[in-house]
C-alpha cells in the first residue's frame, strides 16, 4: 500500500464547478504539500499545511492531522485549472513523498 | 530571483553514455533535492542535500548514480551508464528549511531519453 493515497486519479469537470481532491497517508508527518503540474512539466507548489486550513484566491486546502486526511478545493473551476495536483508529505525519513497526482480537466 | 535553474532542459542520449544534469537552487536555500518523475512510478525523491551534504541517498536507484553538490550554488546528478530506463524527467529542488512553512521550490525539469 502506498504511504500517500489520492482520489480521484482523473477528473472531469465543467467550467464553474467545485472541485474536491483528498489524499489520505499512512504515515506521522510535519507538513503536507499540494503541487500542480502542467502539461509542460513545470512543478509548482501551491499550499503547505501543518494544521487547519489555508486559502488562496480560489484555493483552500484543508487537512485533519488526527484522521491523516487532506483536500484540495477548486471553487468557481476555469480551464486554466486544468492540471495534475499532487499530494506530498514530508517525513523525517524521506523529505517528500508523492502521491500518483489527480488528473483535472476542465471544460469550458 | 531567478528560481531554480535546470540544464539540459532536454537531453537525448544513446544508451552507454555518460549523462549529466546541473542544478543552481535559489540562493539562500540550504536544502537542495533530486526527485525523478515517471510514468510509472510518479515522482520520486532521489537524494536531498542539506548545506552541500547528502542527507538521504537511499532513493538513488543504483550505483550508475551519483550526485554531488561541492557548492551552496551548483548540484549535479550523474548517470554513467545510462540505459533506456533512465528515461524520465529529473527535477531539482530547493528550500530554506525542511519542515513545516517553508515552501519548495522546483526547478523546470531536466527531460532524459535513452536510446
């Protein structure tokens, strides 16, 4: 099983919608990261949390240390959401490790 | 800032040979990182530095690896030699501190293909 669990794996949304990702982990961490990758490649850190909640433009990031549960939330989706999100911890023992990323298409 | 600065941006090289990625981390950072992303196997953490020390190398893949950092401003990753299954996009990464409240910042990635 896998330390870092994310769902869904792809998405499919229409311009507007609220979008939820969760990841799940398995281990004791300090810090949670959601990443976003585009089409190009480019990797860019969107949130890191310890504790509670953090909101950025249309943003929010949750997590709930004790249920080891985190969400990305999208409100008000546009096109240019269109990207992987990518849950990753940070441990100890092995600086960051990723989730399999969630696939997010939003149509027009 | 100029971010974190990756070359080659793209490689293509024949199995054998010698590969080697650069990586300049933002100045100030004193963690730096090699992560390697397939589509196998998703992102993963190759080896991390902290102030020019390898911390964790216990994701290099094998001895045809290796990665120094003999500078606060310059890393490399050697591949020698390289096989087709090294072909994978490698990112670097930095960041002023390993824990909670301080962001990572990525590189644009160096893409390698084996042939």
């Amino acid at each position: 099983k896998n330390e870092v669990e994310q769902s869904p794996q792809n998405l499919t949304a229409q311009e507007g919608e609220f979008i939820t990702i969760n990841c799940s982990y398995s281990v004791g961490i300090s810090a949670l990261h959601w990443l976003q990758q585009h089409p190009g490649g480019g990797i860019v850190s969107l949130f890191m949390l310890s504790s509670g909640k953090k909101k950025h433009g249309r943003l929010i990031a949750t997590i709930n240390i004790q249920e080891k549960h985190s969400s990305l939330h999208i409100t008000a989706s546009h096109p240019r959401d269109s990207a992987v999100y990518i849950c990753a911890v940070l441990t100890g023992r092995r600086a960051l490790t990723f989730g399999s990323g969630t696939r997010l298409q939003v149509q027009p | 800032d100029a971010g974190v600065i990756q070359s080659p941006r793209h490689e293509v090289t024949e199995m054998g040979q010698e590969v080697t990625l650069r990586c300049k981390p933002i100045s100030g950072h004193d963690y730096l990182f090699w992560y390697r992303q397939t589509m196998m196997r998703g992102l993963e953490l190759l080896i991390y530095f902290n102030n020019n020390v390898p911390i964790d190398d216990s994701g290099m893949p094998e001895d045809r690896f290796s990665a120094k950092m003999p500078n606060a401003s310059f890393s490399t990753l050697k591949i020698q030699p390289s096989e087709p299954r090294d072909s994978a996009v490698y990112f670097c990464a930095s960041s002023s501190r390993l824990n909670s409240g301080n962001t990572i910042y990525f590189g644009e990635g160096s893409w390698l293909t084996v042939v």
